[in-house]
C-alpha cells in the first residue's frame, strides 16, 4: 500500500534512505547520494508539502519516494535530447527501497500514473540498477539533465 508520510514515519524513512544508500555504493554508485542525499531537510519539506510516499510491505514501511506535479526546475534544460511533450507532468524522485519487497518501482509507477499519466524522472550515470526499472516501466530517455550540484543526470519519460 502507498500513502503519503506522516511524521511519526520519519525516523523509518532515514532508515531506508540509509539501507538504500548502502545499496548503491556495494552496486557500482556510491556518487549519486553520498553519505547524506537526499538531506533531512529536503525530506522534512517534502513531507510537510505532502509530496513524500511512504510504501507498507508486511512488515512496516518498505519503501519511499517523492511525487511532484509542475514543473520542475532541474528539467528546463535539457541536451543531447529532448523531452517528448510540454504539457505538465508529474515528476517522482529520490526513489528508495530497504531490499525486502521486490517490485517498488512498478507500485510507484503505478500510483503516479493514476494521478497524471504523463511522467517524467532522472537517474544517476552510474545508477545501472535504476536505469533498467525505469526502461522497464515504459519510460523513454530523453537526454541530460543537470541538478543543483551541476552534476549531469539522464532523464527519462513517459507519455
């Protein structure tokens, strides 16, 4: 099940952030998140904008991810690509399981498409694991995009 986050699931939700971290500097990405991304501060302003998700698995929360609707400033420029459509979309980002449910990210793609089926999100170079999930749930890469640290991204979406 996927609903919004509440505050009393914070200290769970650093716990994934954690696991998750974990994950993907023993997976060939330890760059992307560092020690400390996404930082506490933007996962408090996520929650308190109510665009943080918490996903329940059968034994508490199993996963996490935020969902904006808008634009996001990030994916104005874009190069070596293009997007698909101008129209608004919905953008899901900072994507994090614990490892004990498999089949995250299609529950997530899932729950966004039911609130805006147009889709867009981005992914570390060296994010190999995250780029086969997002191909695998239909979307298409678009090209570069880069964050507010200047690093490069691959962006992707889905009509």
């Amino acid at each position: 099940m996927i609903r919004k986050a509440k505050e009393q699931d914070f200290k769970e939700i650093l716990k994934i952030y954690d696991k998750a971290r974990q994950f993907m500097a023993e997976n060939g990405n330890p760059s992307q998140w560092g020690n400390h991304d996404p930082s506490e501060d933007l996962l408090w302003e996520d929650l308190k904008q109510e665009r943080l998700y918490v996903i329940e698995g059968q034994k508490g929360l199993c996963g996490v991810f935020a969902f904006l609707v808008g634009e996001e400033e990030t994916y104005r420029y874009i190069e070596q690509g293009s997007w698909l459509s101008r129209e608004e979309y919905g953008t899901i980002h900072r994507v994090a399981g614990d490892g004990s449910v498999h089949g995250l990210m299609g529950q997530i793609v899932e729950f966004c498409r039911a609130r805006m089926e147009h889709l867009r999100i981005d992914t570390h170079p060296d994010n190999r694991i995250m780029q086969h999930l997002i191909l695998k749930h239909g979307f298409t890469k678009c090209g570069i995009i880069y964050v507010k640290d200047g690093t490069s991204r691959i962006a992707y979406e889905r009509l």
